[in-house]
C-alpha cells in the first residue's frame, strides 16, 4: 500500500498535493428510528481504491453522502484527511468530488456550463483557461462532443460520463464515485475502470467506488467491503473475497438464475394467456 506521504499530482496543472486518507469510525446512521448504517469502522488509505460493494438498500449510498459530509451520523464519526468532511473548512482544505448515482446535473445548463460551474466559482483561473480545464476533462471521458448539449439531450451512460468529467475539473484528491459504471455499456465500463486506475497510478488520487460492477471491482481495487443490512460484513482484498468460504459474500458475488425457483413458477401462472 502507498505510504501516507504520497502525493497527489493535479491533472491540469501537475501541482501536488497530498494524498489524503478517510477514517470512518462506529457509524451509525438512523432515519425515524431505523437503522440503515450500523457501527461501520473502516479506513480509506491515501491514493487506495476501496470498493463498497452490497445488495440494493444495504446502505452504500448513505455511507457515501456521510463521508462527502452531506449527511451527518447519528453517532460516530468520519475524516478526512483527519477533517470533518461536513464543515465548510474541510473543503476549502480537502478537494473532495461526489459522482453522485444520478448523475445529479443541473438540467438548465449545458455540459460545459455545468462542468465550467465549479472553476468559476472558485476563481480557478480565466475564461481561457477553464474551458481548457473542461474539454480537457471531457476528452478524457470521451464526451467532448456533448459540450455544447443539455443533459436531457444524453443518454444515460453519456450523463454519467459528463458527471464523472465534472467531478475531475475539480482536481479531486478524493473522489467518491456511486456507481460509475451502471448504465454503461463493458466497454465504457471497462474504460471507466482504467481512468479511476489511471487517477490513482499518475495522480495518487484516492477514489472510494460503490459499484455493483464485480469486474471493477476485481480488478482495479485494493480492498473491498461488503455491506449487508447496514453492517459491514467483511474487508480485504479482492483475492480474499474469491476465496471466501462465507455462503453469504460467496451467494452474492456468485449469483445463480435459478428457473426452477418458485418465483418463476409465480411469474409462469400470472402470465395471460
Ligand atoms: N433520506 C433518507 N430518509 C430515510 N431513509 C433513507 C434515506 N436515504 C436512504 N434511506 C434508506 O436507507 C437504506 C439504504 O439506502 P441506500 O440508498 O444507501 O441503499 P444502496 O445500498 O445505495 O442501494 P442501491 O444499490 O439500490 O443504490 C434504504 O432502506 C433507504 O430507503
Ligand atoms: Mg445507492
């Protein structure tokens, strides 16, 4: 594993900066009474990639808008870089970028606009340089043709893309990607997978991925979690998860389509005639 004294290397400028690590520490997170995280402990090391893998409703999404500090624990806490990720200090300190599920572009700007908002804001330079900035992130996805479109004219896997480009141009030291790969054809995906190496070998950005993609996850990570029902069932890395004796990590990285089940049955007797 990389020392906690590597750097991180700006894409744009080659600045660097250091790598930053997260501690996330007994979280627990309740929404009216329910427990959706539980007692989670684990820590990022600078410029890892840590995958989070787990069945639809486990919590991942949480756990992610936790560390980005768009949520807060009901108990626990998380750093990063050793700082309070919801405090506005924090990211004036720590560059940190969501890739959020959705996408989450702003429909009423256009690709370049939405990717053009974030420098602007923070004076990064001038009008010249920041488009540089932009179409630099979006050759690197392979969307700089979309520049001058809204996102309700992209396809899926085009806004996912163009939202994976928006988290670059803010030069990220952490970057926090849910689900990157969904919506993408195993092409793209697999492309998706190289530059989120790529960010980390070049860059030592350190990148925190959940992903339903199992070859991501296999291939390019450090170590992988697994959550279940808001618990974090194991950690290690991708050659312990395969030889995991665990029914329940060997059931869900080895799903069988069984049509004998009786769900199947069901489907069979409900359909019309
Ligand atoms: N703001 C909220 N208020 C109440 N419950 C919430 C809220 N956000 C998430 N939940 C609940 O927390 C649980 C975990 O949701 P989460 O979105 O983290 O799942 P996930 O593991 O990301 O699933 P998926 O793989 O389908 O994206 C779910 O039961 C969800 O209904
Ligand atoms: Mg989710």
């Amino acid at each position: 594993m990389d020392s906690p004294c590597s750097k991180t290397r700006n894409p744009f400028t080659g600045a660097e900066a250091n790598a930053v690590g997260v501690k996330v520490d007994a979280v627990c997170k309740s929404y009216a009474g329910v427990e959706v995280l539980k007692d989670i402990t684990f820590e990022v090391q600078p410029s890892e990639i840590f995958v989070l893998m787990g069945p639809s409703g486990s919590g991942k999404s949480v756990l992610l808008r936790h560390i980005a500090g768009l949520e807060l624990p009901t108990s626990g806490t998380i750093a990063v870089d050793g700082l309070d990720p919801s405090l506005e200090a924090t990211r004036d300190r720590v560059r940190l970028a969501l890739v959020f599920q959705d996408g989450a572009l702003f429909n009423s700007l256009s690709v370049y606009d939405n990717l053009a908002l974030y420098p602007r804001e923070h004076r990064s330079g001038d009008e010249k340089a920041i488009r540089e900035r932009v179409m630099h992130s979006l050759r690197i996805l392979s969307v700089e043709d979309s520049v001058n479109k809204f996102p309700s004219e992209l396809s899926g896997g085009m806004k996912k893309r163009v939202s994976i480009a928006r988290a670059l141009v803010t030069e990220p030291q952490l970057l926090l990607y849910d689900e990157p790969t969904s919506e993408l054809d195993p092409v793209m995906s697999a492309t998706i997978s190289e530059i989120i190496a790529t960010l980390k070998n070049e860059y030592s950005v350190t990148s925190l991925v959940v992903t339903h993609d199992r070859a991501l996850a296999l291939t390019i990570s450090n170590r992988v979690g697994i959550l279940m029902d808001g618990e974090l069932v194991t950690l290690g890395t991708p050659d312990d998860l395969n030889k995991s004796k665990d029914p329940r990590i060997v059931d869900f990285l080895n799903p069988k389509i069984d049509i004998k089940h009786p769900r199947f049955k069901e489907l069979e007797t409900q359909a019309p005639a």
